[in-house]
C-alpha cells in the first residue's frame, strides 16, 4: 500500500495555446473539475485532440495551466518532481546504458544509489529481465524496453504514476502482457495512477475510474467507476456493459 494518503486536485483547469501561423488559439482544455487520490487507477479516454496527455503535461509539472490550478495535497504543481513519474509511448531509453544502469540512472542522478542496489535487482525481478540485465536497449524487443522505461519511473516511488499510452506501440498479445505487468506492479504500492489510452477495452481492464472526455475545447463528458475486482473478464456483461456505456458517451454507440 502507499504509505502516504494522496489527494490530486484539478480546480477549473483551462488551457490554451495560441497557434504560431495566425492569431488563433485552441482550447485544449475548458474548466477541468476532478479529484483523485491514491488506490486509484484512472484511464483517461477520449478523441484526439481532447487534452488528455495535456492532461498528464499539467500533472507531471511540465506545463503550467493557463487558469484555474492543480494541487497535490493543498500544494500547487508548479514544476516537475520525482513524486510524478512519466513513463511516455515509446521507451525512452538510454541506448548507451545497459538495462540495469538504465534502471538504476534516477537513484545514480540523485546520489541515493549507494545502498539501493537491492531495490535495482528487485526491479529487475519484477519484470522477469535478471538474465537480460547486460543487455542494451537496441538489443531488447519492443515489450521488453517499454518493461524496463516502467521501473526505472517506478524505482523512485513517485506518488503518482503518469502513463501516456504507454502500450500503444505494442502487439495485441503483447499489450495484454503489459497490462498485467503494469496493474501488478501498481497493485504492491496502490498509489495513484493515471493512464492515457485510446484503446476502450484497456480502460476497463485496467481502470477503476474511467474518465471520458471530448474536445472542441477539451472537457470531461463522463467519470465512470469501474466496480469489478481483478482480474477482469473482457468477455462478461460487466465489461460489454462498460464498454457499451463509454462508447455512447463517445457517439460511436450507434444510439440517437
């Protein structure tokens, strides 16, 4: 379990950009009311263009909202810290670090590597790669480095897991795979985890909230509890209910 109780807070988050090649500018995002805290497992779904990843920019500190405010226990976000990991879509590795030392960068960056070797191994343990911890990122298959750009996000502990569809380049059989992986790794800390996925089916395998949103400006439509124990059946009522139920709030439910 998280050690900590946390409460993210989005009070009537908007944010615009304004485009380079006229005097418009695009809302991506329009009064954002949500709250979140840890044990949660929030998949964000929703069109392109909609301000999901924005979303996670604004939560990881890597923008600034332009009104309303984001909090992390009463504390505004108002810059990047290792208690909001971000793991991207593709693997972002070092290619000249091995798996291990790929690993084990943020504790080395930080000078908290010295006795936290065991917490490296446990890592590697935990995604199945002991064998393969020599090995460079151009030697690993596509599932594999996307298993190790996750624990070297997670060996800091943070918070807050941020996933910007993270399994989006993988194969079906894969991206089952890595489902699992993800879900039991949060399931040992159950801290807050938010997710950005296109994928529906993945929103409710995965989420405990599913939050659906639409744009034109960017906006929550639907914030929907997903009460199923895991692991969830993608075959059941339940699940095609859940399905069902996001797929009219995105108009693709065939309903008038």
């Amino acid at each position: 379990m998280a050690e900590k109780d946390i409460i993210l807070r989005l009070n009537k988050v908007s944010k615009s950009f304004a485009k380079i090649e006229n005097d418009e500018v695009t809302h991506a995002l329009n009064e954002i009311d949500l709250s979140m805290k840890n044990g949660e497992f929030i998949s964000l779904v929703g069109p392109s263009g909609c301000g999901k990843s924005t979303i996670l920019r604004l939560v990881a500190g890597l923008a600034q909202p332009t009104t309303g405010s984001l909090t992390v226990n009463d504390q505004e976000i108002k810059e990047p810290s290792p208690e909001r990991g971000m793991v991207f879509q593709k693997a972002t590795l070092f290619p000249w670090l091995t798996v291990e030392n790929n690993i084990a960068f943020s504790l080395r960056v930080q000078g908290k590597l010295k006795g936290n070797e065991e917490k490296v191994e446990r890592m590697l343990k935990i995604i199945g790669l002991e064998a393969f911890k020599d090995d460079y990122p151009g030697q690993l298959s596509g599932g594999m480095a996307q298993r190790v750009a996750l624990v070297r996000s997670l060996i800091n502990e943070p918070d807050i897991l941020l996933l910007d569809e993270p399994l989006g380049a993988l194969d079906a059989f894969t991206r089952m795979n890595m489902q699992d992986e993800i879900l039991k790794i949060w399931q040992e800390r159950k801290q807050l985890a938010i997710m950005v996925t296109h994928d529906i089916d993945e929103a409710i395998y995965m989420g405990t909230r599913v939050i659906v949103m639409d744009a034109t400006p960017g906006r929550v439509v639907a914030d929907i509890k997903i009460d199923e124990n895991y692991p969830r059946d993608r075959s059941s009522a339940a699940f095609v209910a859940y399905r069902n139920e996001i797929l009219n709030r995105l108009h693709f439910g065939g309903r008038e």
